[in-house]
C-alpha cells in the first residue's frame, strides 16, 4: 500500500505538554482523507510536522514516501498547503502573492502565467487579482490562499479547515476543486470542524483526539459501527439487569432503574411523505409486527418508529404502496458523522477523567 502521509509515534512535546501523543497516521495516496477532532485535539499540530513548519519530538512521518526529518526539501516539493490562519503578504496584491510563491517553487515562467490565470479563474477570485490582500474580505483571502498552494501542481494538497467563515457558494466550489484535483490523482488532506463537508468528500476519516488517532475508518464504515456499538453496549446492560433481577433483592432497584435509563434508543424513526394517505394505510402500518408508532404530523408526512432491522423499512414501504399511496420520501435517522465524533470524543473525555 503506499501512503499520502504516514506517522510511527510521532510527538510534539510542548514544555512538557504532548499535543501529539504517538500519532500513528496512515492516509492512502490518491485518496481525499479527513482530519477530525476536537478543538485542541493536535490536528494542526501534527499537519505542521507533516509540511515540515516545526520539527517532531520524536517518532517518524513520511509524506510522499519522504522523511520529514531527513528529506524536508523533498517534502515541501511534493505538498501544498492551505494554513488554518491564513499566511499571505497583506502589502501584495493577491496575484503577486501567486506569483511569489510560484517563483519559490521555481515554476517554469513559460507556463507561469498561463497558470495562475486558470487557478484564479478556478475559484473565481481573477476579477479581483490587483487588490492588496489586506483589502480583501475573508472569503477572498482564503480562495487567494488556495490559488497560492496550488500554484505548484502539488501531489499532496493540506488544507486545515479552509472553509470556515465561507459562503455556501464558495464552500461548493472549493469542495468541486478538492474532488477534481484528486480524480486527477492528487491525495488531499482536509482537517475541519464541518461534518457535512467530509462526510460528502472524504474517503477516509481518522478522528483524533488528545493527539492520538481514536477512529478510523469511512465516513458509512464510523456510523455503522456507532450503531453496532450502541446494540453491543443495550445488549450488555440489558444481561447486567436481568443477573440482577434474578438476585430478587430490593436493595438492586436503584441499580436497575439507572441501567435501564443508560439504554439509548435502538428503534429506527422514519419519515415518510405520502400522498393518498388513506385511515385504512394507517391501521395496516400499525398492525406491522415491525411497527411500534405511527405518528400522521400534517403535510403528508407519517412519523413512524420501527424495530431495526434489515426488512424494516421494505415493510412500510410495501404496505403503503399495496394501499394506494404514493410515496415522496423516506428520512431516516441512522446516526450522522456528528453522533458518531460526539460519542468517540466524549468517550475519551470519559477516559482522560477517569485516568486524571
Ligand atoms: N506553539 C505552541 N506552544 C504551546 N502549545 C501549543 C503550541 N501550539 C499548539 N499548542 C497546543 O497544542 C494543542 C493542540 O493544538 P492544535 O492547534 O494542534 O489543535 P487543533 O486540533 O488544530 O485544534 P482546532 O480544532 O481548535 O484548530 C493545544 O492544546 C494547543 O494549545
Ligand atoms: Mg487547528
């Protein structure tokens, strides 16, 4: 398998204070891989050791097969970086900042121009190319930054949340230049807070929390094991309360009382849109070995809740259909990338606790 970036133990020790804990990172080149955690969790540290900004304490990273230790110059060569806190020459214009950089990289001047042209074009920010950066609103500043890393046609593109504080718009077509640079065969690394964002482009998602790597996996492969995890843990309390039950001592109530309110809720919610709803549509739901609520809340939609199962939802779905309905929608509410990074992290605060 080769790797985008690869870290053994990698540490940064500040005064004493790891804010990168043994970080043991693997991102598959040619792939987009998502960066999560908490504020402080050692994201942009770490990126900072990978684009060779500040030297590890200890451990190992490879980018692009290169050490960062070793073969820094390498590194830089192969890698674009977009920085949490944009770095640009306030006093430049936005194409002299573009072209400093494409001067650093040695950029051939027969196709330098040509290039920073497309790139401006490309996130849509040329019309403003003669404007000092310091006059430029935030917006304009980060797609002036994106320019600017880009500039060198990198193999391996950092961007440490480039789209806070950005408009929907923008946000689009940044998500748009990060999906096409990379079926281009570039690996990007994207590190932000917007679980929309790398749900809808990353391949991969390492969640990292107290400067270690505390989940890994796609973004689907997370929520299905969260799910997974939430059956394991009733399955567990629910055996735990009936040892107790079977010990008929009063004294357990209390004890039973608390587990059975730590059960989390395993049924599945839909929402159906339904035109033709008829009474008769309703009362067959109902009676659906499947179905435990039916719940009509105006509009044409059915709030139902349904044990989970593989079969579930094609239950409902048959019934309404075999009752004269027309089906508009079905939401679910299988868990988002949200419920799973909230479940890992405050699994960790619980652990950090219980250790401190
Ligand atoms: N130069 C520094 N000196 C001392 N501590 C630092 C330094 N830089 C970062 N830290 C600490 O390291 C930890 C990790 O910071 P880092 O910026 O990597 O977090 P992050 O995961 O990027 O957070 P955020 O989501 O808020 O951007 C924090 O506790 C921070 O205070
Ligand atoms: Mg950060």
């Amino acid at each position: 398998m080769q790797y985008a970036i690869e870290t053994h133990d990698l540490v940064k020790d500040y005064d004493g204070f790891k804010a990168v804990n043994n970080l043991n990172l693997y991102i598959e080149k040619g792939t987009i891989g998502g960066i999560l955690g908490p504020n402080g969790a050692g994201k942009t540290t770490s990126i900072k050791m990978l684009t060779c900004l500040i030297p590890k304490t200890s451990g190992s990273a490879k980018v692009a097969g290169y050490d960062i230790t070793t073969q820094p110059d390498d590194v830089r060569l192969k890698i674009g970086m977009v920085p949490q806190k944009v770095s640009l020459y306030s006093d430049l214009t936005v194409r002299e900042n573009v072209e400093l950089c494409a001067d650093f990289y040695n950029v051939d001047p027969k196709i330098k121009d040509q290039k920073i042209d497309d790139l401006l074009d490309l996130v849509d920010i040329k019309y403003a190319q003669n404007k000092y950066v310091k006059n430029l609103s935030g917006g304009m500043q980060q797609k002036t930054s994106v320019v600017a890393s880009l500039v060198h046609n990198p193999e391996i593109l950092f961007l440490d949340e480039p789209t806070v504080g950005l408009d929907p718009t923008t946000k689009r077509v940044l998500w748009d230049l990060m999906v096409e640079l990379n079926e281009d065969g570039n690996s990007i690394i994207l590190c932000s807070h917007d679980m929309y964002e790398v749900d809808k482009i990353c391949d991969t998602i390492n969640i990292i929390d107290a400067g270690q790597v505390v989940a890994h996996n796609t973004p689907q492969g997370l929520k299905d094991q969260l799910l997974k995890n939430r059956e394991e843990n009733n399955k567990h309390i629910r055996e735990m309360i009936t040892t107790l039950e079977l010990e008929n001592n009063p004294e357990n109530q209390e004890e039973i009382a608390q587990l059975r309110s730590s059960l989390t809720d395993e049924d599945e919610k839909i929402t159906v849109m339904v035109s033709n709803k008829t009474p008769e549509m309703i009362e067959a739901l109902e009676n659906l070995d499947v179905v435990k609520l039916v719940e009509d809340i105006g509009n044409g939609r059915l709030n139902i809740d349904l044990k989970r199962s593989k079969t579930s939802v094609n239950y409902v779905i048959t019934t309404i259909l075999s009752n004269g309905g027309n089906i508009a929608s079905v939401k679910t509410n299988d868990p988002t990338l949200e419920d799973v990074f909230v479940a890992i992290t405050a699994k960790k605060r619980g652990e950090l606790k219980d250790g401190s």
